[in-house]
C-alpha cells in the first residue's frame, strides 16, 4: 500500500474497494510459501530464521565466504528463482 498511498491517502474504503475489484488476480489455493534471500550488507539487520520458516518456504543464505548465495541447509530449490 505505500507504493500507492498518493493514490489512495487514508481512504480505506476505496482502498478495499480497489483490492476487491482485482482480488480475481490472485492465485487460488491453500499452498503459501515465501522465497527468502538473506542479506549480505554488514548494516541490514537480519531476518531471524525462525521467522518465515515453514514447510514450503524457501530461504537461501550467504556463502561461508560471503561472496554469494546458496541454498539454505534443509531446504529444496525454488523453480522459479
């Protein structure tokens, strides 16, 4: 919403009838699942892995020598990523 917060302000009403006009748009199913990519900024503060980890999810981490990302441990490879 804050993308497009000039177009909506604080009108809660239009903004709830504009996510009900494109509310078909969204996929349908009961499978949820997030890709994670974890940081490598020395300043970020980081996503605690606890956070976003269920079954479905996927998460990849910083290399041992922080010069990339791999797979976190445990986990299976997104397809679309």
């Amino acid at each position: 919403m804050d993308d497009h917060h000039a177009d909506y302000g604080d009108d809660v009403p239009a903004w709830l009838a504009g996510m009900k006009q494109i509310e078909h748009l969204a996929p349908a199913g009961a499978d949820t699942w997030l890709t994670i990519v974890e940081t490598l900024s020395d300043t970020a503060v980081p996503l605690p892995r606890t956070v976003f980890n269920g079954p479905n999810d996927i998460r990849y981490v910083p290399t041992p020598d922080r010069t990339g990302l791999t797979l976190a441990p445990g986990r299976e490879a997104d397809p679309a990523f």
